[in-house]
C-alpha cells in the first residue's frame, strides 16, 4: 500500500509538470494556431535569469522566484512581438519553422554567452525535501508542484470565464476574425496569451530548477517535447485536453517503469509512445475531440 500511494505521487508530480507546459502550449496554439518549440526556451531564459540575479542582486528564494517569473513572461512576449507577429497571418509550416528556428537561434545564445556545461543554480532545491508520514516517505516538492499546478489551472478557469481579456481569448480560439470585427484588440488578445504562456513556463522552471540544481541550454527543450505529445493526446487547441495529457502522460510514464524489469527501464519512453500511437490511432485528433467519421465535413 505504501508503494502504491509513492508511486502514485510520482506520477501525480510528473503529470502535473507536463501538464503545466502543456497548457502553455495550448493557449498560445488555441488562439494563433502555432506550435511554440521556443517555449522550452523561455522555461531555459527563465534559469540563467535566476543565476544572475543570484549573482549580481539577491540569494533569496522567494524574490528569485518572483524574478524567474517575470523573466519568462518578459521572454514570451517579446517572442511575439519580435518573432512570431511577423508570421500571424502565415500558413502553419511557416510558423512551425519559425519556432524552431527561434529555438535553435536561443540554444546558440545560451551557448555562446552562458556555457554548454550545466551551471550551479541551488536556491531552489530547498524545496525538494523527504517528508515522512508514518512509513511512507515522499518528496515535498511533488506535494508542491502538483498542488500548484491544479491551483494555476483554476486561476486560468477562472481568469477565462470571468474576465473581459479571459472571454476574449475564449472567443478569439473559436472565431479570431470575428473578435477582431467585434472592435477587440487583436494585438492585446494574442500578447495576453503569450504572457499567460510565460507565467506557466515560469512555474515550470522553478520547479524544474528546484529538482535539478543547475541550468543548461537544453533544459526546456526535453520536458516541452514530452508536453507537445501530451497536447496531442488530449487534443491540440483543447486546454483541458492538454491537462488530460499531461496526466495521463505522467501516470503512464510511472507505470510503465514500474511494469518493466529494471534492466529494460531505458526502453521506457519507447513503450509510453506507442501506447500514445495506439490512443491516436483511436482518436486522431486527441481524446477530448469530438468524434468523426472519414468523409465528414470539418
């Protein structure tokens, strides 16, 4: 029983990481209809963020993780309007080539002016520690990451559902051109989204930072790829889609290397993809998807 609740932790904390990236992906396609690969690197901007400011200002956490989250919302941003406004009206290869291109271009700069080893950054990792309940013992920062993960997806419900900006991104992903004609301000719709994005990424990073204890050029770009499949498996566009995948991607994972002898644990990721393929060939467009049949009109 105490395994079965560990091992349930851990796949609550791994759903919730990548369900957190993966809402900042589907926000952003919902409304623009763009996968942003670069999100990986606003969540890396957001760690060399925290190793300067740890250098150059202040060793407290707290403000470190307030400045690692401006930091990212800072980054989204000025990716839209630098790199991404350019290409909005853009067929979706083109703005699927220009992400990647943006992400490359920041790896480099990573590279070039911080360093392609992984650098020290240990304010965080206070928060993973053992805790001891009974003869259970379990990592805080799983507690943590997942309650803040559900507490950010009902702050986005409710900023969705009950703000003007809210409401007209939830217009804008159904029927942008007939927000724009309602008199709202395209620009402002889809710069919210992106600072919606970076607030999540921002999260992520914190957590990511505080289980790794050190930064690199290539840290967001794994956990990003592992959350643009989660989107897939929900349904790309679909916000609770993406939380479903991102779910059901983690217990998956954490079943999966329980299930597998240890000397096949590598073999992990292989075994979660095809059972991803297996779900898709089921559901094309993502569980969450309304069902279709071949040769009906979209």
């Amino acid at each position: 029983m105490d395994y079965f609740i560990q091992q349930s932790l851990n796949a609550l904390s791994f759903g919730a990481e990548y369900a957190l990236i993966a809402l900042g992906l589907a926000i952003v396609f919902s409304i623009m209809g763009l996968v942003n690969f670069a999100h990986g690197e606003v969540i890396a901007f957001g760690g060399y963020s925290m190793v300067i400011m740890g250098t150059l200002l202040t060793n407290n956490p707290f403000i470190l993780m307030i400045g690692v989250i401006a930091a990212c919302v800072f980054a989204s941003v000025a990716l839209e309007r630098v790199a991404f406004r350019t290409v909005r009206g853009a067929d979706l290869t083109t703005g699927l080539l220009t992400a990647f291109g943006v992400s490359i271009i920041l790896q480099n700069l990573f590279l070039l002016f911080g360093s392609p080893r992984p650098m020290a950054a240990t304010q965080f990792i206070f928060l993973d520690r053992t805790l001891a309940i009974g003869t259970i013992r379990i990592s805080s920062l799983q507690i943590y990451e997942t309650v803040t993960t559900i507490f950010a997806i009902l702050a986005l419900t409710f900023f969705l559902r009950r703000t003007t900006l809210g409401m007209a991104m939830r217009a804008a992903a159904l029927d942008f051109e007939m927000v724009r004609l309602c008199g709202v301000r395209a620009n402002r719709v889809i710069a919210g989204a992106f600072a919606i994005s970076g607030l999540l990424a921002g999260l992520a990073c914190i957590f990511i930072m505080a289980r790794r204890g050190s930064v690199q050029p290539h840290m967001g770009f794994d956990p990003v790829l592992v959350a643009f499949v989660a989107c897939v498996i929900g349904g790309f566009g679909s916000l609770p889609g993406a939380v479903l995948g991102g779910f059901l991607l983690g217990v998956t994972e954490v079943a999966v290397l329980i299930l597998l002898p240890q000397s096949a644990g590598g073999l992990a990721h292989a075994v979660v993809f095809a059972l991803v393929a297996l779900v898709l060939i089921w559901r094309p467009d993502g569980i969450l998807s309304p069902a279709r049949e071949k040769g009906d009109k979209i």
